[in-house]
C-alpha cells in the first residue's frame, strides 16, 4: 500500500532540499514527482531530475489531453504536475511527494480531498527562517522583506495541512525522522486513505 505525501515547502529555507536528500538517501520506496515546465532550462539543470523541460506547445497539449494533475501559469510559463509518473510509481507501491507550495497545496487539496496527506514544513520560528536567508546571501533587502512578509501569510494558513513539521536549526534527523513516522503511521492505519489518479 503506497502512501500519498503533499509537502508544502513555502517558507523559503524551512529546509525542504535537505529533508528531501536525507529521505531518499535513507527510505527506499520514495518517488519525489518531477514537475513539467515549459521554461527553458538552466545551466546546471536536469531534464528528468529538476523539471520535465517542454515547449509551450507540448506543454498545452498535455493540458488538452489531460495528462496533468494540476497546473499553473507562473511569471509567463506553465508548471504542472503529470500524472503518469505518479501512476507508474504508485503501481510500483512506491510512497509519493510532492513539493507544492501554498496554492498549489489548496488545488491538489480540491483535488484529492482526504486522500493526500498534506504536510507543511517549517523553520522554528521567523527569525531563525531570517538568519537562514541572510546566511544564504541570496536576497536583496527588499526581497527578504517579501519573502518574510509571504511566510506570515502562509503560516495562517497551516490549518489546512495535516501535519506540520518543524525543521530545527540543528534538529535536520529531527525533522526527517517526524516525517517518516508520520508516513509510516498513516501507512498502518486501519482505515486508508484511496488515492485514484
């Protein structure tokens, strides 16, 4: 029996790219779903690893043949989730994640409804999530500013997760670990949650 994990990795430095490593490193049977863009790549970026890398033509044909779980139009360009990954993988019996963010989590969760297990992970408080960003050295000043102002929005909104996870400065096997029971928890229920794609 597979198990259908949602992350909602929204506040920026909460720690998901880590989390993700450790769990593939040391749970077999996991697939993180690869996302579909019509961007252009990057350099250093994967096709199959980062992004399914499409045209915008293939990327609306997938739409029109509805191959995709849920899709967005952002900053000019289509993402979307397809959904022929997910079904190779969960006939496989493999578990599932996804890594959404706020709105995305709300779609899928229209979508699945109490199928997914929605899980929002976060740093422990607003300044350690400052002091990672500053540390990063990615954002510009007024950029931090959004970002800290977008992560008090999308903490309101954790009651529509299931779970939250609190990814510690310090605590990584802390977080990875939660996560992990809660999947294995959900896992031994007796009453299962039925996913159809």
């Amino acid at each position: 029996m597979c198990c259908w994990v949602q992350f909602c990795l929204r506040l920026y430095n909460a720690g998901f790219g880590i989390v993700h490593q450790r769990l593939q490193e040391e749970r077999e049977g996991m697939h993180f779903v690869v996302t579909a863009t019509s961007r252009a790549k990057r350099p250093g970026e994967v096709d199959g690893k980062d992004y399914y890398f499409v045209t915008k033509e293939e990327f609306l044909t997938m739409i029109e043949r509805k191959e995709l779980l849920e899709y967005a139009l952002v900053y000019g360009e289509y993402k979307g989730i397809p959904k022929q990954q997910i079904r190779d993988y969960m006939a496989k019996g493999y578990d599932i994640v996804l890594r959404v963010d706020i709105q995305g989590a709300a779609t899928l969760r229209e979508i699945l409804g109490e199928s997914a297990i929605f899980i929002f992970l976060v740093a422990e408080s607003e300044e350690a999530l400052v002091k990672r960003l500053i540390h990063r050295k990615t954002e510009t000043s007024d950029m931090l500013l959004v970002r800290v102002a977008t992560a008090r929005e999308e903490v309101k909104r954790m009651n529509n997760f299931d779970y939250v996870v609190v990814n510690s400065e310090g605590n990584l096997e802390g977080a990875v670990k939660q996560v992990e029971s809660i999947i294995d928890a959900e896992k031994a229920k007796v009453h299962k949650r039925t996913v159809n794609i």
